[in-house]
C-alpha cells in the first residue's frame, strides 16, 4: 500500500516553497519604508533639503513628498526593474530545470537571491539608488526563475491525489512572505529611517536557509527516469518520497511518458509556439496566467490603503496588513479544497465572485461622497476579493500548466507563462495609477468586464485535471482537437519536430 505522504516529502516541498516565501517578501517589502529610501536616495543626489526637514521637527516621512525628477526617476526603476529582471529570466527556466535537474536548479539560483539580499542590506554604505536597484533586478532575475522551478519540481513530486494541494503551497508561501514584509516593514520595527536597508537585506535570507535543506532533498524521480535514464535512482527516490511501497504503478507511468516524450522530442519555447499539438493547453495556461494578474488583484492592493482612509479606519496600515492575513487564511482554504472540490470549479467560483465584488466596489467608490456607509461597502468588497482570489484565481494558474503538458513540453510551457505573468504583473503595476486618475471610481468597471470575460473562458475552455495523470489530462485536449482525423498531421509535426532537434 502506498503511504503516500512522508517526512522526506513534506521537507521537499516546505523546502522548495521557501524560495516561493522569499519571492512573496520581496514582492511586498518595497511598499512600507517608500518615503524612508526616498529620502536617502534625494541625500545621495544632493536634492535633499535638511533645512525643511528641520522646519518639520525632523519628521520627514509624513511631510516631504521627494518631488525631485531624478528621485522619481530612482525610486520607479527601483519597483519596475524586478518585474523585469523577472520577465527575462523566466525565459531560462527551462534551461536552467533541465540542465542539472531541479534541486541543482534551485541551489545555483540562490547565489542570485544571496547576491541580492547583500547589495540592498549594504545600500547605506555605498550610494544607496544605486545598490538598491542592482539588488532588486538580480532578485528579480531569481524570482522570475523560482516562480517555474518551484511549482515545477513540487509537481512532479507530488502524489497524484494531493498533487492540487501542494501545488497551491507555492502561492500560500507568496501571501506569507507579502505579510511578513508587510508586518516587519512597519515603522517602529525595520521600516525607519535606521533600519530600511535591514528590511531589504532578508529578501536573501530564506535562500540561506534553502540552500542547507536542499541538500537533504531528493532530485524529481520524473526528471531522473525520463530526462536522464536513471532507473534504480527514480525509484530510490520515489521510496524516499512516498516510502516503502511498490513503484512498479508509478515507473509504468513515468515509462509511458518517457515514450510519449522519446516522440514529441524536447521542445524549445519557439517550436512549442509554432507547434499546433499543444496550441490548446498553451492557450488555456496563458490565459490561466493572464487572468490571475488582470483581475485586478494588484490594483486592489494599490488603492486598498485610501479606500480604508476613507472608511475612517484610523491606521490603514493594519487595515492592509488584515488584508495579508485574509490572503492566507483563503490561500489555505484553497489548499483544503483544491483535490476535493477541482481547479475548474475553485477557479469560476473565484472569477465570479472576484466580477461581484469588482461591481460592488465601484458602486460603493462611486457614491462614497453621497452616502457615507458606502465607503464600508468598498471595504467589505476589498476583503471578499481578495478571499475569491484566493480560493482559486491566486494559486491554481502556477501548478496548473505543469499539469497540462507531458515530459517534452513542459519546461517550455512553464517559461512561456512564468514570462506572461510578469508581463502583466509589470503592466498592471505600470498602468493602473494612470488608469486610475482618468476614469477616476470606475475604474474596477473595467476588471468587472475582464472577470466576466474569463469566467466564461474558463467554463468553455478549461478541462478539470483533478485526479488525472499526466497522459490523461493531454488525451481530454486530444479528444476536444478531434483526434482521429489529425492523427497524421500530428505524427508528421512530432517526426519534424524530432528531426529538426537531432540535427
């Protein structure tokens, strides 16, 4: 009998979700010390005026809005260039996965995060604009690598029943890291004027102690069967993951991929475009991705803080800080459900409530000044969001698409929607107070249409792939193209795509 869940597995996983927590603080730590760095920054270009800051009672942070054009300049290159250095780098994750496999993957990237964390904590004893966007595009460049290592190796290691719930720990370890960057960046703990560089310094910690545990963890079985031809170490590990059980079901599987694999050849992101065998599950994990950073989750984020002003609530800080916790405690809620109730179901019940809720905030943004309780309607809206978000739209897109593609493809895949998730993310994060200031409280009209439109695309086009193995998750999109008449052409496209890569 299969034990299924073991210590080894359990280590693996936490393991490779630190670097998916590390990601999440790095994402959030930015936000709280903005007028702090600001200010350093205008001291290390001469812009910044002491005596006004004297005039202030010192107090800087609440009063001198750094107006400075280069200051500006600095400070949005210091937020945009992660999702940068995170649009490049997701195109090497196939690469650098199958290079030395996943766990070789994940240690050499850390140098990277190691690298980072180094520049930023040391900012004050250099020529801290400088340091700081060295530090956040290299930390970029790691997370744009982590976000497909980290799903990719917990998927193929996972137990097919609990493959949905461990997938959804990446995103779980994203919103905890968010609110540990959104708690030790308050103010009278690292988000002053003494400790900021601090607050930067740990977005490199976590892959300290990831590097140590990485050396405890076993390589993917499917990457040592299939990629490398190692029998009797695939199944060493596989014992090591599930414990002493019988591998012959499992090596069957793996055997029947390898052979699928051995057929469709090894795919680079471009011949995956091109292809028109995989143009359907592409199409649906694209759009997975798409959905997720267009739903205006971000944007939420960016205006929460003035909504809860309005709303009268004395601190908004720990009011957005309340929102982190709500991300986990929904991201969790996923986790729970995720093999039980299906990625298809969790996804439309997020979108559907998330187009809801977007509804309800305009309305409530839009007649604030009228009726005064209506800023509590936009409140409420806020934290039902981001639970609908949570549930589904948030986690399942980034261990969904190792799901929808066999052995071959897969890497490929996961670059091609790691990159169009950063893109989105760097759009959203570029365009929306722009957005924002023109269409003024009717802004989230627009993403209630976006959601709707996904919603429906999800119902059309989305398979459920709870409980199914890899192979049978790439027949239902055989059997949707029509399999039977376009046999021929897809056995003369992989014969082609095979050659072309022999030679």
């Amino acid at each position: 009998m299969e034990k299924q869940l073991t210590g080894t597995l359990a280590l693996a996983v936490f393991t490779a979700a630190l670097g998916s927590l590390q990601m999440g603080y790095s994402l959030g730590v930015i936000n709280a010390p903005q007028k702090v760095i600001e200010r350093h920054y205008a001291r290390s270009l001469g812009v910044y005026n002491e005596d006004l800051a004297r005039r202030e009672g010192g107090n800087a942070t609440e009063h001198e809005e750094p107006s400075d054009p280069s200051v500006v300049m600095y400070w949005s290159l210091s937020v945009a260039i992660f999702s940068i250095g995170g649009m490049v780098s997701s195109f090497l994750v196939s690469f650098v996965s199958d290079f030395r496999g996943r766990i070789k993957g994940m240690l050499a990237i850390n140098i990277l995060a190691i690298t980072a964390g180094l520049l930023m904590g040391l900012a004050k004893m250099g020529t801290p604009y400088l340091m700081v966007i060295a530090g956040r595009a290299i930390m970029g460049l790691y997370c744009g690598l982590s976000s497909g290592l980290v799903p990719l190796y917990i998927g193929e290691i996972s137990p097919v029943k609990f493959r949905g719930a461990m997938g959804a720990l990446h995103q779980l370890a994203i919103v905890i890291g968010i609110l540990i960057s959104q708690v030790i960046g308050l103010e009278f703990l690292l988000g002053n004027d003494d400790m900021w560089h601090v607050l930067l310094g740990l977005s490199g910690a976590p892959a300290i102690l990831q590097s140590l545990l990485l050396l405890l963890c076993p390589e993917s079985p499917r990457y040592l069967y299939i990629k490398q031809g190692k029998v009797e170490e695939a199944c060493k590990n596989l014992k090591r993951l599930k414990g002493d059980y019988d591998t012959s079901k499992d090596i069957a599987e793996m055997q029947a991929e390898k052979e699928e694999a051995m057929k469709e050849a090894k795919m680079s992101i471009w011949r995956l475009l091109r292809s028109s065998v995989y143009r359907q599950q592409l199409f649906v994990a694209l759009m997975m991705h798409f959905s997720q950073q267009f739903s205006g989750i971000n944007a939420i984020f960016y205006y929460s803080t003035s909504i809860f002003q309005t709303a009268g609530v004395g601190q908004p800080v720990y009011a957005t800080i309340g929102v982190g916790v709500i991300n986990i405690i929904f991201t969790l809620v996923s986790v729970i459900l995720v093999d039980r109730t299906g990625r298809r179901t969790l996804t439309l019940v997020g979108l559907g409530g998330m187009c809801c809720c977007a509804v309800a905030m305009t309305v409530g943004l839009a007649f604030q000044d009228v009726y005064s309780w209506m800023s509590y309607v936009s409140m409420t809206a806020i934290f039902l969001f981001v639970s609908f978000f949570e549930i589904g739209p948030g986690p399942i897109p980034w261990f969904i698409v190792a799901e929808l593609f066999s052995q071959g493809p897969r890497p490929a895949a996961i670059a091609l929607a790691g990159c169009c998730n950063w893109t989105c993310n760097f759009i959203i994060g570029m365009f929306f107070p722009y957005l924002e200031s023109l269409c003024g409280s009717y802004v989230f009209i627009i993403f209630a249409v976006l959601l709707f439109g996904f919603t429906i695309f999800i119902y059309v086009r989305v398979p459920e792939t709870k409980g199914k193995t890899f192979e049978e998750i790439a027949a239902v999109f055989h059997h949707k193209r029509g399999a039977p008449p376009s046999k021929p052409q897809e056995e003369a496209e992989m014969v082609q795509l095979k050659s072309s890569t022999e030679a």
